[in-house]
C-alpha cells in the first residue's frame, strides 16, 4: 500500500487535488481550440476513457473565447494553458477556467502576475506553476550543465512559490518538467520535501506513445511509489486516448486506481510451453473484450509452473498438448480441448 505524501488540498472546479484524494488523471486537447465541436468531441473521449482534468492552450483571445463556449458544453474542469499572456490567463479565469497553467518565468511583469492572481482569488480558481527545464536552459544558458539545472530549478519553483505566498495565494499545483527521467525523478523529490502543495508529475516530450510509455512508467511510477504526485499526464504525441490509458496502466500497475476491465496476465514462455501461447492469450484477450469486471485471467503455457504461478489469478488456462486445464482461483475446474478453451472460458467469466 502507497503512503501519498500529505499536501494541501486545491479545488479545480469539482475535483479536488491533493493527498486525501485520489490521482487525477490529465490529458491535453490536441485539436485547435477554436474549433469548439471538434474540441467537446475530444474531451468527451477524453472523459470516457478515465480523464479527470483537460488543459486546452488558450494562445490568442479568439481561443479564449472559443474556451468560453466549450466550459458550457462539457462536464469536465477545464485548464488553460495560457502561455505568455497575464490577459490570456484573466480571460479564461473569466471564461469559467478550472484551473490555469503558467509558468511565471514566462511572464515578464510582476503587476501581470498579480493581476492574474487577483482575478484567481475572485473566482476561486487553482492556479498550476510549472518550472520546465527547456525554460530554465533559455532563461540562463543554453549550454548550462546536466547536473546543475536541477538544483536551478528548485531555485526558480522557491522565487515563484514566494511570489504567489506573498500574495495570499495558496491554491497552487506545482509542477517541474525535463525530458530527462532521472531529473525528472530529482526534481520532483526535491519539491515534495520542501513544499506542502499538491504536484502535477509529467515528463516533456515523451515520445510517441510507443516510445513515451516506459519514460513516462519509470520516472512518473517512481515518484508515485514513493508517495509524491497528485495529479499526472503522459505526454505522447499522438491521441491523447493513448495518454490517458498509459496514465491509467501506471496508477493501476501501483494499486492507485481500481481497474474496470480484466487485466490479462500471461507467461513469457520457454521451452517448457505446450503450444502456441501467444496465439491462445491473443484470443483470450480478443474475449474479454467488452467485459467490465476487474478480474486478473491468466494464460500459462504449461502445467508444470503454469498452475503455481497464475494460484492468485481469478481464472487461468494452462495450456497442455492439445487441451487446457483451467483454473479458478488457484483449483483446477476443468479439462477441455483447444477449441473449447475460449468457450469454456467465456462460460466461466460469465459466473465470475
Ligand atoms: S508457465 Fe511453463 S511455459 Fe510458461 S514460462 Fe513458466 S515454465 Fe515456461
């Protein structure tokens, strides 16, 4: 069981971020904002798929308006990605924002960065202040060393930190970025020892999904194991659906989110397999497809380990020459023939 690390609770809209509630799951809109249909569309997918926070960039005030159009339609707390401007981020609290995010090394006049807190207090917004280490590199030199950018990090999420205290302001979500996984992990450490606001975990840059998954797995999954993070997106290029089912397969690979679906477990195979297993566990996993039980179903390929190692899966089939022996719950129930194992297995999901 993972202890999450006390924070402070912040309100983005109806979700509630922070250690006395479960991760949230974020994804980016990855269609253009003003195009309102297409953008409900997605967040609506979004949604469905298990996401619980949208952040949509908000560049030009034609974007902020469309923003304004698309909180009405959708259920969802919206963020705002408002990149330089301090009018951006005020038209979008206006326009009903969840939450903002912004990275105050961004914005270059303090007076910007008060006004967009003013108009947070007012509206009861959460305000995410992210440092990435692409922005620290630019503010200082681009040549700056691995090893030092970390601890320039920590320096800069301190000053914002400060800035926004100094103002009264504490519905903060911090967050610290790299595309680096180690200092990604180091950062996060870092800020979770010396603040109490909640942090939203992401690696920059990720990838394309089938690239961003064990990146993302490693340094995000560290941190949650050790209890830091509070809300986490996976950013792939590609669909955003693809984000959000890598961030779901991490949170429930850590026991931080409950599964809906079966999760197949199936055996590496080795000399010792009766069979072609990989072509049984791809019909397996082809059955339980549409089945909302969160059972684990285990493929073995043999009955020598087979039996053992799948004892806490809720059904396992064990392949043997020409026939499988199926299990529950680690008790040997039946004996069929190869083209009766998915039947029989159907037979017996239907009763799990
Ligand atoms: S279950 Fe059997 S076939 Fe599969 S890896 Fe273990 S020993 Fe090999």
């Amino acid at each position: 069981m993972i202890k999450r690390k006390k924070t402070n609770i912040v309100k983005a809209g109806s979700v509630k971020i922070g250690s006395r509630y479960p991760i949230a799951i974020q994804s980016m809109t990855k269609v253009p904002t003003q195009d309102v249909a297409r953008c409900v569309r997605q967040i609506n997918q979004l949604v469905n798929a298990g996401c619980r926070l949208v952040r949509l960039a908000v560049p030009t005030g034609a974007d902020t308006a469309a923003f304004a159009k698309i909180v009405r339609k959708v259920a969802v707390p919206l963020i705002a990605d408002i990149h330089f401007s301090a009018n951006r981020a005020i038209e979008a609290i206006e326009a009903g924002a969840a939450k903002i995010r912004l990275n105050p090394g961004n914005i270059k006049n303090k007076s910007d960065i008060y006004r967009i807190i003013d108009a947070a207090k007012m509206h009861k917004v959460a305000l995410r202040i992210g440092v990435n280490e692409a922005s620290i590199r630019d503010l200082k030199k681009p040549d700056i060393p691995a090893g030092k950018r970390v601890a320039l990090m920590l320096s800069e999420m301190k000053k914002y930190v400060r800035l926004f205290e100094g103002k009264n302001f504490n519905q903060l979500v911090l967050s610290a970025k790299s595309s680096d996984t180690t200092r990604t992990i180091r950062i996060n450490r870092l800020i979770a020892e010396k603040f109490n606001y909640p942090i939203h975990l992401g690696l920059t840059h990720a990838g394309l999904a089938k690239d961003a998954a064990i990146p993302s797995a490693v340094s995000i999954g560290t941190l949650l194991a050790e209890g830091i993070g509070d809300t986490i997106r996976i950013s792939a290029a590609g669909s955003p659906l693809k984000e959000v089912e890598i961030a779901k397969k991490i949170l429930v690979a850590l026991g931080l989110h409950e599964r809906s679906r079966p999760q197949l477990i199936v055996c590496p195979t080795c000399a010792r397999a009766a069979g072609d297993v990989i072509k049984l566990a791809r019909q397996v996993d082809k059955a339980l497809t549409g089945i909302d039980k969160p059972l684990r179903i285990a493929v073995m390929g043999c009955i020598v380990n087979g039996p053992g190692e799948a004892a806490d899966a809720d059904l396992a089939v064990c392949a043997a020459k020409n026939k499988a022996y199926i299990y529950r719950n680690g008790r040997k129930i039946a004996i069929v023939p190869e083209r009766k194992i998915i039947p029989e297995l159907l037979k017996q999901l239907k009763m799990s």
